[in-house]
C-alpha cells in the first residue's frame, strides 16, 4: 500500500495521528516526573524520550506545541529546572496511561494515578517508586522545531538509578528489566531479546 | 544501585556507552538509505528514529558529530536532500547490524550486507526491499545540539509504504509487522503487544 504526502494530508485527522504515531517503529515507555513553583508534582508519559551522547549523558525528549496549550512538564522543568524520567514496566502500564488525561495543575498525577512519589538523595524532583530503572536529570536547553511549533527538551544525567544485579560488562538486558515500550500513543509491548552482535567492523581481506 | 553524574562519568569509556546507550530505554531499529552525489548508495542503521508531528507529518534522527568524521548519511542527505526510512525484521537484524560497520564512500553497504536496494515512484533515494514499513523523505532542517556536537535532523515523510493488510481503525500492530527493537548499540529484541487502551481521560464526578 503506497501514501503519498498528499494523500497523508487528506486522511481523516485521528487516522492520520494514528499511522504517522506508530510510523518510527516501537518506542520507549516513560514517565517524567517533575514539581511546579507551587510544589505540585506531576507526571506524564512520554513516547519521545531519546539517547543524545553518553560525555556528558546527555538526554532529550520531544514536548508538543505549548504556546497555545499549557503543558504542565515544559512549565515545571522551566521553572524548576530538574526532572525525573523513570521506566515503565507491565505491572503499571494502565497507571502509567492514565497520567496522559488532563489533570488540572493542582492535582498530582501520582494520585489520581496511583503510583508512588518518591524523593531521592536530596533531588528536588519525584520519581517513580515504582520504576526498576529512573534518573534524575537538570535541563540544559531547548531546541525549537519552527516547522510544527514542538520542541526538543535537553537535559543531563545527574543520578541514575538501578537494579542491584546490573552486569556493567553487558548492555542493559531490557528483558530481564522488563521495561515495555510503546506504539502509537495507546498500544504497549513486552520486549524478548533476539539476539546481541559484536560491533560490526569491515572484514579484512 | 545509585550512580551519580561523576560516578557516570568516572566510568571506563565503553562501560559508560554500554550504560547511558541503554539508558532510555527500547529503540525503534531503522535502516536509512541515502545516495551521494557521485550515484553511490549508502544504507545505515539508526536507533534514534523520533516522531516529531503528524500535520505536517515530520520525522527526526540523532546524527553524532559530523564535524571531525565523516558521516555519509549526513553528507548525503545535505547533498541530495531525500533519504528513505526502513523498518527492520527479525529476518535481517544481522545484516542490519553489519551496516554499522566503517565501510568507505565508494562502497554500497546494500551490496556489502546484502540487502535489496530498491527504488520506487521515481524517488531519488533507496529503500530496504526487505522491509514491510519504509517511508520516503524530504529533509528540511537540522537542529545542532552545541553541547556534544550531535544533530536533530527534521525530515518530512513524502511517501509511505505499508503492508496491503493494514486497519487504519487501529494503531499499527507492530507485533504482527515483525517489526523489531534496539538496546543500545547492539542489542536486538522482539514485540509481544500487551494491551492497548482508550485515549485517558479525567474521570468526570
């Protein structure tokens, strides 16, 4: 089956968000969690979270237009300037959703959502008590997207947070961490591990 | 197991690439196809594939730094203006890897890891023959990130190709496309949908 751009343009809108959301292939499950200037905390999923350089570790994440619509992340995380991104895993995969209902700003998601804010070592935002791996990260900048009015959110690792039996001689087994991922903004996913190749280098004839 | 941002970054180099790769948790797994100025094709895996919008329908990828190395994927796409995005199955995730190796200018990575380059609709740029889902794209900007010297860079989808079996009632079932997931840099794992649920929304009381 062949779209063109054109024919993209004239799909009904929710068809469209839903094959251009799912088009870029599985995507990582994420909450962040931050607190505002009234020392509400919040929490929101995100799907858009990606890996920008390990020195510095460096992480970004993709924020939907908010000038015409108050997103209670970028306001907190501009205000605040920490915040916290924390797994997900399948046991909270429908607390997890929830948190992408529009709550007023006075109410924390970690409530109305049922999962378990949590202060670590003195950082001033809350993370997941439920999430096997989460970091803590203060933000360094944002790059704007003129095109569609989204931006990319980048920030540093300040803590990171793992399971004791992490083997630093391996990648992270996602699997055995059972962290999930996502599809489109709906649809979750158990990964099982295929398989795992040396770096690649040209062979030497 | 708590690792500070100096704990992170005392790590011997690859340790650290291992941990911070693996951080964000899955990937979506990418082939993107490009062709230089001299008619030379050019196909590397990606793992940093980002949806940045629907209407316009834009897509984004992390390039690392291009400054002090060449990137032909990047030289490129700044030359030619169009490369394609193709999903990646289990049937060639060893292939797919092997893209990753230095191979130089003059040689085609399609050729080297035997894959199918194809052509479609007189696009300029080649697509994974293998692959169920790819897309054709226009680029449009680059968002340098100055902190570490990598890139966003912004294309806009100009044709999509999907399996003739796709509902566009629902979101694309990324289990039943075969499509697979990246931990890291060399970690490859399969999808099991695990549920999927109704847009959320604040219960009305």
């Amino acid at each position: 089956m062949h779209l063109t751009k054109e024919d993209i343009q004239s799909l009904e809108q929710l068809t469209r968000v839903k094959i251009i959301n799912s088009i870029t292939g599985i995507k990582p499950a994420n909450l962040i969690g931050t607190r505002s200037n009234q020392g509400v905390s919040n929490l929101a999923i995100f799907s858009s979270v990606v890996h920008l350089g390990s020195n510095p570790a460096l992480i970004g994440f993709v924020m939907r237009p908010h000038r015409d619509t108050p997103r209670h992340t970028f306001n907190n995380i501009m205000s605040e300037k920490y915040y916290t991104i924390n797994h997900i895993h399948p046991t909270f995969i429908e607390n997890a959703h929830a948190t992408s209902a529009r709550y007023s700003e006075d109410i924390s998601e970690f409530d109305a959502c049922k999962l378990t804010e949590e202060y670590l070592d003195d950082f001033a935002a809350p993370y997941v008590g439920e999430s096997q791996i989460k970091m803590g990260l203060e933000y360094k900048m944002t790059l704007d997207i003129p095109l569609n009015g989204t931006s990319l959110l980048v920030g540093e690792i300040q803590h990171l947070y793992l399971p004791e039996n992490v083997n630093f001689e391996q990648e992270m087994n996602l699997e055995a961490m059972d962290s999930v991922g996502i599809s489109g903004l709906n649809s979750y996913y158990k990964l099982t591990k295929l398989d795992e190749f040396p770096y690649a280098r040209v062979a030497k004839t």
